[in-house]
C-alpha cells in the first residue's frame, strides 16, 4: 500500500562487491513505492559494484559507511543476496555488529539467497525458522535454526520479525512479506533522511 512505510528509513546492507543487483533493486522499489526511504550501507564508502550472477551489472553509490550506521537510526533491515556479498560482509565485524543490532532491538529484518549468512555469524538464526538459496541449509541447521523450502517465510519466534525468500524468482513475495514487516514495526528512527534511489553511476 502507497504511504504504509511513510516516514521509516530502512537500511540495505550490502559488501561494496558482489551483490545481486536484482535483489537489490527490487526490494529498493519496493521499499519507496510504499513511502519508505531506503539507504544504502556498506563496509567503505564510495560505489557498491552490483553482479547478475557471475558477470559485473550496475554501480551504485554508498550513502553510509556501515562504521557510522546505528541500528536504531532505522526502522528495519535489508539484506540482498548473491554468493560473495554476505561472504563478504559476514567476514566484517562491523557489519555483523550491525546486523545484529536489529536482531537484538527486535526490529524487522528481510534477508534473500545466500544473505542469511550475515545472520548466522550476527549469532541471529537460532530458534529461528527461515529459508534461504539452498545450499545454506546445513549452516543455518548447524547455526540452531529450521531452513524450510518455501518462496518467503515470515517468523518472529527468535524475537525479532524475520522475513527470508530463496532466490530472484521469489522476489514478489519477498517484497510483499518485507514491506508489511517494516511496516507494521511501531519503532520510528531517530534520524530522518532524504535518499534517492541508488542510482547507477555506470555500467
């Protein structure tokens, strides 16, 4: 629904390289046609490089460097996929911290493909029931949660409301199921930005 996101920033947490770029454009749509301000984080500042699967797709520039990002600056968070983003970014001790940020604030967090990777080193997956790319499962078995092959699964057992979506191709429901957690999180941040879309710098 327009304006159900009025007012609330969310966060897209991603590594400067190696995301999938479709699965950070769409939910970004997502996010502002429901009047939401999305804010593009990452490990440096500068230009996150975007990939369709193995070849290099768009450039997009960083608002915040994950150093200066405070959970509590937004109303939820967003985690794109791709293999060497979250590989990346779970890697990083300051993206981690911030994950879990939300987690530990029981603030919403949607999380696609192989993302749920950050949230399994943000010690954030246990009690959880989620689903992710398969080849996640046993890490997210070993890490205490349920992994289910579903198209989205919506879970709020480990505190927190955890939105998580298999691939691409569930990106409708993922955007769906994400929108209406941010939305219905009464948290508001405490800072308030304008941003436009990631606009991309080149190709």
């Amino acid at each position: 629904m327009v304006g159900e996101l009025a007012g609330k920033r969310i966060a897209f947490l991603v590594a400067n390289e190696g995301v999938e770029q479709i699965e950070l454009t769409d939910p970004w749509a997502a996010i502002e046609s429901a009047g939401g301000t999305p804010v593009l984080v990452a490990p440096r500042p500068g230009i996150v490089q975007a990939y369709n699967h193995l070849s290099r797709a768009g450039k997009f520039p960083v608002h915040q460097p994950v150093a200066e990002a405070r959970a509590g600056d937004y109303a939820g968070l967003l985690l794109p996929g791709g293999v060497a983003n979250p590989d990346q970014l779970r890697m990083d001790g300051e993206a981690v911290a911030f994950a879990r940020g939300f987690a530990t604030a029981g603030k919403p967090v949607a999380a696609i493909c192989h993302a749920p990777w950050t949230l399994i080193e943000a010690g954030a997956v246990r009690g959880n029931t989620l689903t992710s790319w398969p080849s996640l499962h046993t890490d997210i078995t070993n890490a205490g949660g349920t992994w289910v092959d579903r198209d989205v699964v919506v879970c709020t057992d480990a505190g927190y409301p955890l939105v998580t979506s298999r691939r691409p191709d569930d990106l409708p429901a993922f955007c769906r199921e994400a929108v209406r957690a941010f939305a219905a999180n009464p948290i508001r941040p405490a800072r308030k930005t304008t941003r436009k879309a990631p606009g991309r710098t080149s190709r």
